[in-house]
C-alpha cells in the first residue's frame, strides 16, 4: 500500500467506486476521463495486490471500477472480485458480475450473454449482439431486465442522446 496514504483501503475502495459511478453519470460509462479512470483502476489494483480487498463491500467496490477499465484482464478480474462478493452475500454484486462478463465477451469480439451493453451502430445506440440462448429467467437471476425492457433502454438512449 502507499504509505503516504492514511485513508483506510475500505473507505478508498468505496470512494473510488463512488467516483467512477459520478463519473459514468457526468460522462457516459465509455466516453471521457479515461485518465481519471486508468488512475481508479491502477489504485484498485495496487490495493487488491497488497491485499487489502478484504470484505465483500471491499470486493464489490473493487469490481465496480475495474468494469470500467479498457483493459480485458482487468474486467475479468471485475468479474472475480464480484463473484466473490456475491458468494459472501454482497446482493449488489450480481448485475456487476452480468456486466463484466459482457464486457469481457465483447471486448474478445464474442456476443454477450446478458445484454447490459449498449453500442452505437451507426448513429443509433442499440444493445449489442446477445446469446439468444440466455434467458430472461438467468438475467433476472443477476438482477439485470429482461432483454425487452433493455431494448426499450437502448431506444432511450437515444431519444436522450438526438435531444441533446
């Protein structure tokens, strides 16, 4: 750990997730602040490998950047950390773990499985290419809407998007 740093690892880890969900609010999940969001993403990392990702809110708000990061192995990683936390009973964890492996498949060109992503095709957002052999029954399982309501999300989106 950074010995010029007093803040406690389990109050950064959720500070820092805090900053980046601020971060997804203000900018959009994908677009901007890439350096804010490589400096998150490195001080997560530094802090799993001291070990101090120690409880499951720590895990969970460890995975909570690492999703954002626009390295493969970090989101993989996302997924594990909130894995983890889900199994020591962190409910929040779910939609993470949908998420990150959707980023995963889709960052090695592969569908995604859950829908959680959107992509802009064209000028259009639209949820990117998804497993049909996923179910609505597995996604409510993650806590993440049925791919209906999802497409219904993307289409907002946009509208969002033509209005500004």
């Amino acid at each position: 750990m950074d010995p010029g740093n007093l803040e406690d690892p389990s109050a950064e880890l959720e500070r820092l997730a805090d900053e980046q969900l601020d971060a997804n609010d203000a900018e959009g999940a994908d677009s901007g602040g890439s350096a804010a969001r490589a400096r998150r993403c490195a001080r997560v990392l530094a802090l799993y490998a001291a070990g101090a990702v120690d409880s499951r809110a720590d895990a969970y708000h460890a995975a909570c950047v690492l999703l954002y990061s626009t390295e493969a192995a970090h989101i993989d990683l996302a997924a594990t950390l909130a894995r983890g936390a889900a199994r020591r009973g962190e409910d929040r964890a779910w939609p993470i773990i949908a998420a990150a492996v959707d980023r995963a498949h889709l960052a090695r060109g592969q569908r995604q499985r859950f829908g959680t992503q959107f992509v802009r095709q064209g000028k259009r957002w639209v949820v990117a290419p998804v497993d049909p052999a996923v179910s609505d029954a597995l996604r409510a399982f993650y806590a993440v809407p049925p791919l209906w309501v999802l497409h219904q999300s993307a289409a907002q989106l946009q509208r969002d998007d033509e209005r500004a």
